[in-house]
C-alpha cells in the first residue's frame, strides 16, 4: 500500500512542474515587387467607312485588317487605320485584360448621331524588353441604315484595364 501512496504523491507531485506555454520564432518576409504599368501607344482608328441603307459593321483586328459587313470600305481612300496599341509592363508576373462591354463615339457636328464599337479583342505578344508585353486591339463598330456623315469620336476615350493575377 505504502508503494502505492508513493506512487500517487509522485504524480501529484509532477503536476506542479508540467510545462504551461510554449513558443517558436517565426521569420517574416516580403518581396516588394514593381506595379504593374500601362501606357498607350496608338489610338484606335477604323478609317474610312461608306454608310449603307442597311444596318452593318466594320471589325478591326488586332493585326489591323478590316472586314465589312453591310457597309463599304474604300481601299482608295482607306482613311487612318489602326488597332489600339498599349505597352504593359509586368516584369516576371502573370495578369488579365479587362476592357469595356461597349464603347460609343459621337458625331462632332451633332452629337445625338452616335456609333456602338463593341466586341472588343485584345492580343498580347512580348515585348522588346523582358516582362514587357505589347498589347494590340480590335473591336467591332457598328453603323445604322443610313448612317450620317461625318466625324465620330468620344475624347474621353475607353478604358484598358490590366491587373495583377
């Protein structure tokens, strides 16, 4: 019995030296990279374009070729052609493009005459620089049946959104 009562208070007795808390060193560490930039190169410029008595569309590419849909273009007179045209500058990092749904244009001398540009396509390729990447775009604009002349334009211009990932 007494083996036991000494086993007992040997027990106890450790109790009073249990271990209450612990703790651990943890490192902390950052990589700061650079934001990612956007600058705008060249602006996006349909030409020329005949209105027709039928609704119809123009689509730019991002390589700058043009398709006429209902509508006429003059390889004459083709006016200033060119797709959108950005330089992102991303380093090493991954992103998305975001660009608008729609975009409208109105005309200079009657602002109530208005075209729709929509389908907007981007293509990115790299760059001349490591982490740089050159972004080309296309988009659809679309006339009405008898479409009125004149210059249409928006100056507040459209949006090109590129986030990290």
């Amino acid at each position: 019995m007494k083996i036991y009562l000494l086993i007992i208070c040997f027990f106890y007795g450790l109790q009073g030296f249990c271990q209450a808390s612990a703790s651990a060193s943890v490192n902390t560490r950052v990589s700061v990279i650079d934001p990612i930039k956007i600058n705008k190169t060249l602006d996006l410029n349909f030409g020329n374009v005949i209105s027709s008595y039928n609704p119809g569309s123009l689509i730019l590419t991002p390589d700058g070729t043009r398709t006429a849909n209902g509508v006429q273009i003059s390889s004459s007179m083709p006016g200033d052609v060119s797709p959108a045209e950005a330089i992102v500058v991303h380093g090493n990092n991954s992103y998305s493009i975001n660009l608008p749904d729609s975009f409208i244009l109105y005309n200079q001398d009657n602002p109530n005459q208005i075209l729709i540009i929509n389908q907007f396509v981007v293509e990115p390729t790299a760059g001349t620089t490591a982490g740089t990447d050159i972004l080309k775009i296309g988009a659809t604009l679309n006339l009405e049946a008898n479409q009125l002349s004149g210059f249409y334009t928006n100056t507040g211009g459209f949006n090109v959104t590129v986030s990290y990932n």
